[in-house]
C-alpha cells in the first residue's frame, strides 16, 4: 500500500508540473486535453489527503477556515442564484462546471498537495516544490524568446506582437506578469531583506527576469506593460514597509532608483512601439457612448466612429471605454445577473436590444463579465473571497512566514487589478489563479514550520 501510494504521490508531482508547463497552450496544439490531467491531480490528490491521517494533521484548517467558507458559499450562491434567472438551465449548469466548479476544485487541490507530498516525500520543501512550479510556468516565456528568435532568423524581422504557443498576446502577458511577480519579489526580498524562499541563484533569478522583459516588449501589450510596472512597486512598497525599521537607506533608496529606471525604460518602450497611446484621450471619448451599430459591437460591417481630430478611432482605446461604460450599465440593470453563460456581455446586449448583428463576445473586463453573469451578490462574494485571501498573505506576511505571505499578498492584488482590465476570470487563467493561491494558502496553513523551508 505505502509503495502505490508513493507512486501516485510521484505521478501527481509529474502531474502537476506538466500542467504548469501545458495550461496556457491551446488544446489544439496539445497531443491531449488539458482536462486529462486536470481531473487526475484534482482525484488522486483528494483521495491521497482524505485517506492519509497524517496529512490531514499537518494542514491547520482553522487558519484558512474563513476563505474556505466563502469559496463554498459563493460557488453554490451562484449555482442556485443561475437556476432563477439563467436563460438556458442546462448550459448555465455547463459553464459553472466549466468555468468555476473545475476551479475550485484545483485551488482545494493546491491547498493539500503539499501536505499529501511531504507525507510521502518529506524532502520535498514547500521552497523546492514552488521553486520547481515557476520553473515549469516560465518554460512557456523561454519556448516563445526561442520560436521568436528563430523567426528573425527566418525572416530577418521581429514580428511584435505575434505569438505562436499561446492563443494570443493576452495569455503570454498573463503568464509573463504571473512569473515575474514571484521573481521580483524575491530579488527584492534578498536585495532588502536578506531573505530567499526560492531555491535558485540571484543569476539565475536574474536571466529570468530579463527574458520576461524583453518578453513583455515583444508581445507588446499596454496593460500588460502597467501591470508589470504596478507588481514592480507594489513589490517594493511592502518590503520597505516589513523593512523601515532598519536603517538601511542608501541600499533602499538605490533599489528604488533602480525600479524607477525600469519603468521608464519599459513604459519609453511601450510608447514608442505601440501607436495607440498617442490618441488615447480623444479615442476613448469618442468610443464612450459608440452605439451599438458601430464597429466595436458589430464586427462585420459596423461604422468606425471618428475621434475629435477626424480620424477613426483606434479599437482598442475607443471600445474598451464603450464597453466599460456599457458593461457597468448592463450590471446595473440586471443585479442578479443572468447565471454562469460565456459570452454573456453578447448575449445580453442582443436580447435587450434586439440586434442580433452585434458579435463581439465579451467585454474585455473580467469583473463585468462576473458582474453580468451572477450579479452584484457575486461581485461582492468574489470580493470578499479575495480579501480573505489579501488577510492571510498578510497576516502571514506580518508575523514570520514574510515570503509566502508576500507570494499572497501580490499574487492576490495582481490578479484582482488584471480582472479590471482583462477578460481573466475564465478558463485557464482562472484555473491557474485558483490552483496556485490554493497551493499558497496551503503552505501558510502547514503546522510544521520546518515545512515551508522559513528563512531565518
């Protein structure tokens, strides 16, 4: 029995760092499904922790009692909040298996994996296994930086803005911003702190980071950009903060130069290859109250509204402001939503207005589409789940356990700040989100501090 336990533990591991490297590639470009290993890890590692005393002991559920309430709560509100206004009851009980249940499921997946591996395998800190799980994530940016290259080779030009592995533009700034988050935060926790949780090198660390750069400049995309920069200084926010009563000036203050040149040396980058932030202002004026005739809503042969200088308006800066303004609109219209749907924005703006030529599928920010699906209720079950989330990180953060908690704290506000401005609360962003805070709020939860590899 101890043997095939070990095994499954070791194909679970296998497992899981297989998926990390796989999750933003398309299924099609994949010789399987996602989901085929998905279910195993969310099975085998459920039924390893249940059937294992010692697992159980070692994870200190009254610590994370709260947030596993509120997950609970909010998936089941919304299942039963969709059977009294979904349109459709069995697709909206298709997309909330889909798209909430499988992920909830992997962030109570991630929150024993670690337990279930260290009865089996006790060398395995939750340092090296985290370590071990960026490596795998960023092996997707390195597979990218390499095709990129090849292609200049090829063709003798950089194609910005062009992704081969992933979907499109929006998964790898995703996943750039996702893995260099976790980098930051450790080069700045060594560099202020003198504290390391991952198990690399400052070199190694290093290289990392600047082929996430020069990924972020490659892919060329703006808000991935500001995210990229608001992680930078969030990052060094906290840790000046968990440092201030050192007197340790001269380094903080030459590290904070060091962000500020970074910045603008990636903001001068965003600005001088991407055109669309010189008529910003005037094109979100313009796209603010498009109607819905216009290109942003019907795709095929909608009227491209001009912006106060005559011109048309760019896409990207005009539609997002219609469908922020039109989204917020439609959440205010309907509170209790219209139940778990993708493309919801779509379909409600069709049935409401009528016109069925409007085809753009979402709008583009993931709070909204939250929003119109399970109504005000949801939002603020979402919210509240994420800030108890926010209060382990910190407390966390606060009281010792200064990395993992920092992990937390930034992956939380980075993933909440993204869903303002992305479409990210859906598919694999969602399940890479929920699988790792799961993971995170798992090792918080370890009763035995040896465990998660503290730094002294």
């Amino acid at each position: 029995m101890t043997k095939t336990r070990n095994i499954l533990t070791g194909a679970i591991i296998l497992s899981v760092l297989a998926l990390c490297f796989i999750w933003p590639i398309p299924n099609d470009q994949l010789p399987f499904h996602r989901n085929g290993l998905i279910y195993p890890i969310i099975v085998v590692s459920f039924g390893l922790f249940f059937s294992s005393v010692t697992a159980k002991q070692s994870l200190h559920l009254s610590k994370i009692k709260f947030v596993l309430i509120a997950l609970w709560v909010l998936t089941f509100f919304i299942l039963i909040n969709g059977f009294f206004v979904a349109p459709d009851i069995k697709e909206m009980v298709s997309t909330w298996d889909g798209q909430w249940l499988r992920p909830v499921l992997l962030f109570c997946a991630g929150l024993v994996l670690l337990p279930v591996i260290q009865t089996h395998f006790p060398s395995i800190t939750a340092a090296r296994l985290f370590t071990l799980v960026i490596l795998f994530f960023w092996g997707v940016i390195l597979i990218h930086l390499l095709d990129t290259a090849w292609l200049y080779w090829r063709d003798g030009v950089i194609h910005w803005g062009q992704t081969r592995i992933v979907y499109n533009r929006t998964r790898m700034s995703f996943q750039v911003n996702m893995i260099t988050g976790f980098i930051l935060a450790e080069l700045l926790a060594r560099g202020l702190l003198r504290q390391h949780f991952l198990r690399l090198g400052t070199p190694t660390l290093s290289f990392m980071l600047l082929c996430n750069l020069l990924c972020t400049g490659l892919v060329d995309t703006r808000w991935g950009t500001i995210g990229l920069v608001g992680s930078l200084f969030s990052t060094f926010i906290l840790l000046s903060l968990h440092s201030m009563r050192r007197s340790r000036v001269v380094l903080t203050g030459g590290i904070l130069l060091a962000i500020i040149l970074a910045s603008v040396a990636l903001g001068y980058t965003s600005w001088k290859t991407d055109p669309r932030w010189q008529n910003i202002e005037s094109d979100a004026e313009a796209g603010w109250n498009a109607p819905f005739t216009s290109f942003c809503y019907n795709r095929t042969n909608g009227t491209r509204p001009l912006n106060d200088l005559g011109v048309q308006m760019d896409h990207s800066n005009g539609c997002r402001a219609s469908f922020f303004h039109q989204g917020w609109k439609l959440v205010g219209e309907h509170p209790a939503g219209m139940g778990p749907r993708k493309e919801a924005f779509r379909y409600v703006l069709r049935r409401d207005t009528q016109d069925n030529r409007i085809n753009i599928p979402h709008s583009h920010y993931g709070l909204i589409e939250f929003g119109i699906q399970n109504g005000i209720v949801g939002i603020a079950g979402w919210l509240i789940l994420l800030a108890g989330c926010w209060y382990i990180g910190w407390k966390e953060f606060r009281h010792g356990n200064t990395m993992l908690g920092m992990f937390l704290l930034l992956f939380t506000v980075g993933f909440f700040s993204r869903t303002m401005v992305d479409h990210n609360l859906k598919d694999h962003y969602l399940e890479q989100y929920m699988f790792l805070t799961g993971l995170l709020i798992g090792m918080c939860a370890l009763r035995n501090p040896q465990a998660t590899d503290k730094p002294s």
